[in-house]
C-alpha cells in the first residue's frame, strides 16, 4: 500500500479539528491586547515549582511542499476536510528520515514485517489503537493532566488515557505486553524524563511500516520553553528490530481555547460491511 493511501486510511480514522470545543475561553490562558493567546509567555509551573505541561497539544506539522519533496507528489492525492496531509509530522510517514541515505539500522527481520505490510492497512482500519507514539505525531489532539504524582495523556483518537507514574515506582520487570506500554517519569530540571516498556509488538511505528518488538524501550524528554511549545525527543531502543537505538525531536504546540472529544472508531468505520 503506497504512503499517500496510508496517509488517507489513518485520517479517515481521526477526529476532525473542526470538533474540537472552540468556543471557550480559558481564563488561566495569558492573552495579547486584542485577546489572542499569548503563545511566547513564560510557560507556568505548578504550586511545587515544577514546570507544567497541561494542555492541549498537536505536533508541529510539516509543510505540504516538505513532504512533497521528502515523499513525492503523491502524499496529498486524497484529502480529508479537517485532516489534511500536512496537518502530520514527516517524522510520521517514515521514523528514520534522519538517518543517513546509506545507513542501514534495520534488522532482515523487520525488514521482512515492512515488506508484508506494504499490501496491509494499519491496524487503526480494523479500530485497533494506532499506537505510541504514532500517536502523537499525526493529526490529533493529546490532553495532558499533571498532578505531583502522576500525569495523564488522554489520546483524542483511540480514546486511551495514558498513566505516566511519577511517584518513583520502577518499571515493571515482567509486564503484560500492551498497545502503550507502562510509563514512569522523574524531573532532571526543567525536563521531565519518561521511560516507558512492556509494548506489544502490534503497532506501527510510522506509515511506512516500521516495527516494533516486544523488547523495545521508549525514552521520552520533555521541555516546555514557554507557554505555547513543548520540546519532545523520542529515542528508541529495540535491538530485536534494530542495530542501535535512534532519537527523533519534534515540537508539540500548545491548542488553547481547546479539548478533546470522545472518539469511537466503530461508529465511523464503513470497510466491514463490505467485506466479502
């Protein structure tokens, strides 16, 4: 299945931005004089001084020309009103843009996965979660709800609420593999430093097919410079899949004014009834 196909089957399943609850002015939001929001503030922090990543946040899309130059001019040939193709990260249709043309990390077999994927649709056409952090790099909205001891990423499109524990508990040495994996956090500085392990091998890691394995471990740093972005970089470490871990750094902007809504994908999934 080409990228552009891709693309368009995982927008299909994706909460429109025209959704979102827009209509509510959030008080707590510092604003210009003519009542826009304030994105360059300072970024706030919670009553133990800790920096506060609460919001609503959408990655950082990557311009249409980007990804056509990246990808072909095919990566926009079908469009969804509200989710269009550049509403993504580029880090989205392919993990490993970053490597160099002639660098190989990929094992033979998941390069044996990707080849058979290429005639599959990514789990979210049969309602399965897209999974982490795929998640978090298409066109969609994570709310994130801090306390001092735990943090919340309520996930727009799958309707999953992810726990990040940040109390000091370990990770857990014999998980139940699942689709997002267990999370801790701990603070060094203004960053706050998330593990996370147990993943199931089901997801994709991105539109071109690239896996994941049930020993992978997803390191997450998060900074948020001031009141509209926050930093984000991703480094994987799977040695069953790949021959060294490899990081991505996206930035994540703030959407205020704004929610999440419920999702259910089996009320806007139509390919079942015509499957023979």
């Amino acid at each position: 299945m080409s990228t552009w196909k891709q693309i368009a089957v995982l927008l299909l399943f994706t909460v429109a931005a025209t959704g979102q609850w827009l209509h509510y002015k959030d008080p707590s939001v510092p604003r210009t004089t003519d009542g826009r929001p304030k994105l360059s503030a300072r970024a706030p922090r919670t009553r133990d001084g800790k920096p506060d990543l609460s919001g609503v946040w959408h990655v950082q899309p990557t311009s249409l020309a980007e990804l056509k130059r990246l990808f072909g001019d095919d990566v926009d040939d079908i469009q969804v009103p509200g989710m269009e193709a550049d509403t993504i990260s580029k880090y989205a249709i392919n993990i490993l843009l970053d490597l160099k043309p002639d660098e190989n990390i990929v094992r033979p077999v998941a390069q044996e996965i990707m080849k058979a994927r290429q005639s599959m649709a990514l789990p979210s056409g049969a309602c399965l979660p897209i999974g982490y952090p795929l998640d978090a790099l298409v066109s969609e909205y994570t709310k994130i709800i801090q306390t001092p001891r735990l943090m919340a990423m309520m996930i727009e499109n799958d309707s999953i609420t992810r726990q990040i524990h940040l109390d000091g508990r370990a990770l857990p040495r014999d998980p139940l593999p699942t689709w997002f994996g267990y999370s801790t956090g701990k603070w060094e500085g203004d960053t706050l430093v998330v593990e996370t392990a147990g993943f199931n091998d089901k997801a994709w890691l991105d539109l071109a097919g690239h896996p994941r394995s049930e020993a992978m471990h997803l390191t997450e740093r998060l900074r948020r410079p001031d009141f509209g972005h926050m930093e984000v970089v991703y480094t994987f470490e799977d040695p069953k899949m790949y021959t060294r871990p490899f990081s991505i750094q996206v930035t994540e902007e703030l959407q205020p004014d704004s929610d999440v809504l419920e999702y259910v994908c089996a009320e806007n999934e139509k390919d079942h009834a015509h499957e023979k």
